[in-house]
C-alpha cells in the first residue's frame, strides 16, 4: 500500500508519515497536519455492511496510519473499544422522531470526546516506538471540563506515560470536577488553577515553550506531548462512525446501499464535522454536511458568507463544548477547498491572528456547498430538549439539541427528505441541570447530584457508571495552585528542578 504523509496547511515542503505527526501533534509553523490525498474506499458499500466497530476501524484507518504495522493497529484498536464502552456495538444508531441519533457517548466519560481518546494513547504509544522515542511521554492538558476527564480516562495506567491536567477551579461544573478529582490511576495528575480556563491554556502553551524546560526535560529522558483535538491521532479514529452509522442505516432497511444521508453535527473545534467531511471525500454517500452552532455562530456566519470573523464576544451557552470563536480545525477544510495552495491558507490564517477576519475566495465558496449553516438559540435549545423528549420519550444532551434544532430549521427551509442521522454528542446525564430545567422549571431547586437520580426516573435509563454514586467517591486529587506557579507543579510532578 502506498504510504501517506502529512503536510503542514501552511506550507508543503515538510512531509512526514504518521507516527510523527502524531508525535508532534501540531506542526513547528503553526499550522495542523493533513494528509497528501483522503484515500479513497477500495471496498463495495455492501462489503463494509457485515463489519464490526472494531473491524471498520481497522478499515479505515489503515488508510491513513500507513506506517503501522497491521497486528499494531489491531492491538490499538481493541484495547480502546472495548468493555471501557457499555455497549458492544460502540456507537449506537437509535431511530427516534424523523431522525436517526447516533450515540458517541457510550463511553467511561459518556462525551464523545472518548471515541478518539480512548485509542489516541495507544497510538501515540506505538507512534512513539515507531520512532525510536525512548522517552517518558507527559501529556499536558488545559480543560474547560470535558476534554480532560476524556483524556484522563484514555491515558490512565498507560505505561510510560503522565498525563497532567490543569482546570479552573472555580470554572467547571460540580460533576465535572468530581469526575476529575476521583479520577483513578498512578499516573493521573489534576490540577485546579486559580483562574479561568484561558489562564489555564496560557500556562500550558507557556509551558510547551519554553525551551529550557523542555531542554531540561529531553536531558531527563521525558518529553511532552498534547492530546488536544488538532492532532491528527484524534481526528482520523472520528471518520470510522460516520461510516458506521451509514452501514447502520442499511443494515435497518432505512437506506438502500449507494443512497444519500445527510448528516447534522454539533460543532465547535470543527473536527468531529471536518471528519464527516472526510468520509464523505473518500466516497460515503453524503448528501449534505449540516454544521450546527450555538449562540457563538461563527460559523453560521461564515458558511453563508465566506468570512470568518472572530471579533465577537464570546457567550456562555447550555451548551459549553461549543463554545469557541475559533474554530482551529477548519484551517483542514480550507486545505480541501483551495486544491492545496498553502501561500493562500498562510494569508488568511496571518489575517485571522492579525485582524481578527479573514474573507475566502469565490473559488472556495464554491467547495462550501455540500456545507448547511445553522445555529440554534439557547431558547429554541431548550424547546428542542422538551419537545423531542414530549415526542417520542427520548432525553437528549444541550449539544444534541442544538444540532437539531439546526435540522429542523434546515428540513423547513428545504423541503429535503433525505434521511439523516444526527450526531449525538454527550449523554443527558452529564448536563442534568440545563436539560431538566428544559423539562420542567421547578427541576431547578435541586442539587446537580440530586437531578442525576431524577433524571433518571423520568427517562427510564439507568444511571451511567460514568457518574453512579459520583459525589460519594473517594478524592485522589487535591492540588490547587497559583496560575504562576503552574510550571513548577510540572517540575515537582515529573520531578525535574527548575
Ligand atoms: C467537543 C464537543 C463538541 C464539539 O466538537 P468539535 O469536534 O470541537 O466540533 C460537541 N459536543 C460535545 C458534547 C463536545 O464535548
């Protein structure tokens, strides 16, 4: 099989095969890895129809992780979906209103930021002997709260890794924090920062930074790592369910094979839709790519328009893993749009950092067609939540209904019956307050750990083993510190003087 290799958006003459640029993560210009071409399917629809999560899994990333060996990539592939999932098919596809829902959040942290986190560390593992990285790999996190517990989960007990996760103390939710503070594993590190998320983020790319450190570090035998959601290691695992979901669609007799389906995606960072994208380009019959945004629309604003402009505030919605201004991974898309001029991508990202906006070619508006804009209120979010659950009994999370909202609003205004599967990106359990105060007002006098039981009783689902007994768990980490002081907590911990 051919290799692939991956470029930097903002410039081509640096090519390297995966394991490093799962290493690296992110490129030394700034910009993200892409791969030289989307491989293309060299299987019949109908082939794909009989394979398992792990076995599509497998299929598909092959296409991209060339330089692994097969019986490597297998062993990556089982040890992330496995029992750490409370469902053997993984992803389930669950046919509720006119929809098809697709569920990520099946598994430990019941976000679907585990799909790809749970099998990055292993492939950064691999990566990493691939390579002859004889090192010890920190992974150094900032979370606003999902991310983290995901990468925690994933990296836990991983040999020859750390993972330190830096959250704002005062800034993420009571659930959340006790996910992170309970999380087990000897080598776990949480870390609350008196600050906000940003301060956060500034301490750890300060950290990325700094030379000397790191020096000091590499003379130690560690090196850092990140596990955030631009490298590719995280994106490519996300192309597999958006195939899966179609053979899904098949295998139920929604579909015929070879027909179209749209698809609906709550998006922020853009990589869970930018992998949608993906498949589509590589031959899944994709009608068309419904990108939904909160009230933080940039991207509504510049799927119509073509211009991307950040100068906005940035308002804190129901649903907060959308919550971003700027969307990093659509700098891939624009790769995909302009046929690869790298100057052209360089401009604008120049232009982003400098002024805040940048505005696309007409050229590549056109390449924006199979796209959909749309954004959803937080009062039409919360009507959603009510109205879906009033139709058909079916609880969904804040992000979900925003991503139907969207469709909604898109079926409205196009008359498009085409059948549709909307991603569902996080369990209702993890947002208990906003959902139930969707339900009924009075939800509202409870405590979040109060709500996770009503919730419970009210949709008949179990409470998940993620958050069961959640705030009666034994605490095993304590340490707060100074935005300041972030650096030495890393020194201390990997025990490395400053
Ligand atoms: C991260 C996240 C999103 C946004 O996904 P992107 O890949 O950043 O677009 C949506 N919903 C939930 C629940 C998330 O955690």
């Amino acid at each position: 099989m051919n290799n692939i290799f991956y470029q930097s958006t903002r410039e081509s003459s640096t090519k390297v095969l995966s394991s490093e640029a799962i290493v690296r993560g992110i490129c030394e210009d700034g910009g993200l890895f892409v791969p030289n071409l989307l491989p293309k399917l060299d299987k019949k629809l109908d082939e794909l129809k009989s394979m398992n999560y792990r076995e599509l899994a497998f299929y598909i990333m092959s296409k991209f992780f060339t330089d692994f060996k097969e019986d490597e990539l297998k062993e990556c592939i089982n040890k992330a979906y496995d029992d750490k999932f409370d469902t053997t098919v993984i992803a389930p596809l669950v046919k509720k209103t006119d929809v098809n829902f697709l569920e990520l959040f099946h598994g430990p942290t019941i976000a679907f930021k585990d799909m790809a986190l749970s099998i990055l560390p292993h492939l950064l593992k691999t990566a990493a002997k691939n390579l002859n990285i004889d090192k010890e790999i920190v992974i150094l996190t900032a979370t606003s709260g999902d991310t983290g517990k995901a990468a925690l989960e994933g990296f836990a007990n991983v040999e020859g890794v750390k993972i330190i996760v830096f959250f704002p103390q005062d800034g993420v939710s009571e659930i959340q924090r006790m996910q992170m503070l309970t999380q087990e594993g000897e080598n776990t590190y949480v870390v609350g920062v008196k600050g906000n998320f940003d301060d956060c983020q500034t301490g750890v790319k300060n950290i990325f930074n700094d030379r000397e450190f790191n020096k000091r570090l590499d003379d130690n035998n560690i090196v850092f790592s990140s596990a955030n959601s631009i490298n590719i290691g995280r994106l490519v695992p996300q192309i597999v369910y958006y195939f899966y979901s179609y053979i899904g669609m098949c295998n139920s007799g929604e579909i015929n094979t070879g027909d179209k389906i749209n698809v609906v995606v709550p998006t922020g960072n853009f990589g869970n839709i930018l992998a949608a994208f993906y498949a589509k380009t590589m031959g899944l019959p994709i009608n068309k790519l419904i990108c939904a945004s909160n009230e933080n629309n940039v991207l509504y604003d510049f799927i119509n328009t073509g211009v991307y402009d950040k100068r906005r505030e940035l308002k804190l919605t129901i649903s907060p893993s959308m919550d971003i201004l700027v969307s990093s991974n659509l700098e891939r898309l624009l790769v995909s749009l302009n046929d690869g001029n790298r100057e052209e991508i360089k401009n604008l990202m120049d232009s982003l950092n400098n002024k805040g906006i940048y505005e696309i070619s007409d050229k590549m508006r056109k390449g924006l067609e199979s796209f959909y804009g749309g954004y959803s209120t937080e009062k039409e979010t919360y009507n959603t939540i009510k109205e879906v659950f009033e139709t058909d009994k079916y609880l969904i999370d804040t992000h979900t209904a925003v991503a139907y909202s969207v469709y909604e609003k898109y079926k409205k205004e196009t008359q498009d019956n085409t059948k549709t599967v909307v991603i569902s990106t996080a369990s209702p359990f993890k947002f208990t307050r906003s959902v139930m105060q969707a339900i009924d007002e009075r939800y509202d006098e409870f405590t979040d750990f109060e709500l996770i039981d009503k919730m419970s009783k009210l949709s008949g689902i179990k409470v998940p083993v993620a958050i069961k007994d959640i705030n009666k768990r034994k605490i095993r980490h304590s340490r707060i510190c100074e935005i300041t002081d972030m650096k030495s907590v890393v020194a201390d911990i990997v025990k490395v003087e400053v």
